[in-house]
C-alpha cells in the first residue's frame, strides 16, 4: 500500500510537470516567467556538476549541523532540568514562550551586530531556532514518563539522578528523536532564509546570485535541491526512530488497542 501511494505521488507530479510543460509550450504561461520544467529539470541536473553549488551546499549543510549540535547541547539539558523540577519549568517556561514565537530572521540585524562574522550569526540563529522544538518536545517526554516507574526505583532507593537516567531519559528519547527531526527541518530553512537576507556562502545565496543574473531556472533548481535534501534528511532520521524506538511504537500501538 506504501508503494502504491508512492507512485500514485509520482504520477501526480509527472501529470503536473507535463501541463505546465505545455502550458509554457503553448504560450499560455510566459516561459520568460516561469522556465518550462523540462529547462528547469535541465537546470537540476546540472548543478550536481557546478563546483560553486556543491560549495554552496556544503556551506549551508555544515552550518546546520553546527547549529543543531550545538541546539542539542544546550536545550535537551534544560529540558530535562526544566521537565525534572517543576519549580524550574514554571520559572522558567514564561520567558520560553515570549521567546519562542519570535521569528529568526527578525533577530537578523541583532545576530548581526553581536557576531564578528555572518557565518557565526547564521549559526547562532540556527541554535536559537533550534533550540524551541528539542526543548518542548523533551519537555513532553518527561512529563509522559510512567510515574509508577519513578516511585518503585525511589522506593528501591534510587535517587533523583538515577531516576533521571535510569527511567526518565529511556522514555523521553523517542520524544527527544522527534524534536531532533524537526530541528533539522527548521535548521535548514533558517540557514538558507538568513543566506538570501544577509548573503555569505550557501544555497541562499546561490539562489540570490542566480536572480541577479535574471537565471529562474537556477534559482528553481535550487530551491528544488533545497527540498530534496531536507526531504532526505527527514527520511533518514524518521528511519533511524523507526529502528531506534521500536519498542516504543510497539508500546502505544497496544495502549491502542
């Protein structure tokens, strides 16, 4: 059945390629504006042999998985400090959420301005981002711990650490995996979003260098290589919690039953 939605998705694209193929053809849609697929296609293909935008995405990739190792580091600690206390989670969870909504690229200016370099804002707002889906989802995660589990390892005599590691921590992790696969999406779109805004290296500014030269089909090619590359990391890492957390699957789908 996967297999069938699968080409059944493949069918649906290759229908809506070729009538914007024939559209451009045809010259109901002006193919100044918007390249043929076929042209655009041309263009994605050969970009795996342009030198500048394997550069490019080496450069955005390398500063997202800076960002969100560093995100990682910081906010699935505080998570657990934040999901273990309760007094720190309501001290602290105010700030989280006036925080939180504030969209990255509005920060531009002030990473900025903090930062001696671009490549270092840019991964300074990829950290910030990244921090708000790692953090509430290990929030989530602890709060869905058994508290059953918790009271019979304290009453074995284990303490508040032991608990953390020993139960707290196995249960939250499929919560924690799925905060990491979302980050990785929110990473990628930041790290291209500043690249366009404030220039550097990476595929934003790929995509700004092939407008000013007035290359749409470039500027679609990349995008679409864009798209591609956080469909695959999001397949990988949604393949890895699949094998990771079997167990877990396998604990709700029987509470569902």
């Amino acid at each position: 059945m996967t297999a069938g939605r699968a080409v059944r998705g493949v069918l649906g694209v290759a229908g809506f390629l070729l009538v914007l193929e024939v559209l451009g053809r045809t010259g109901v849609i002006d193919p100044y504006l918007l390249p043929l697929p076929s042209t655009v296609l041309a263009g994605t293909a050969g970009l795996l042999a342009d030198g500048g935008f394997r550069r490019a995405v080496g450069a955005t990739l390398s500063s997202c998985v800076i960002g969100l190792t560093l995100a990682v580091a910081a906010a699935v600690p505080s998570g657990v400090v934040m999901g273990t206390l309760p007094g720190v989670e309501r001290a602290v969870r105010p700030l989280v959420e006036f925080l939180r909504p504030i969209p990255s690229v509005a920060l531009l200016p002030l990473a900025m301005f903090l930062f001696s370099s671009g490549e270092q804002g840019k991964i300074a707002l990829v950290v910030y981002t990244s921090c708000w889906p790692l953090l509430i989802n290990t929030l989530y995660g602890l709060h869905d711990v058994d508290p059953l589990a918790k009271e019979t390892l304290r009453g074995f005599g284990f303490g508040p650490y032991s608990v953390v590691r020993l139960v707290s921590l196995p249960s939250a992790a499929p919560f924690i995996g799925t905060g990491v696969r979302i980050a990785s999406s929110v990473a990628l779109i930041v790290a291209v979003s500043v690249e366009l805004v404030a220039g550097g290296e990476g595929i934003g500014t790929f995509v700004t260098g092939a407008a000013a030269g007035n290359r749409r089909d470039l500027m679609i090619a990349a995008t679409l290589w864009t798209g591609m590359i956080g469909l695959a990391v999001n397949s990988v890492l949604a393949g890895a919690e699949r094998r990771l957390f079997r167990w877990h699957r396998a604990q709700a789908g029987e509470e569902a039953t």
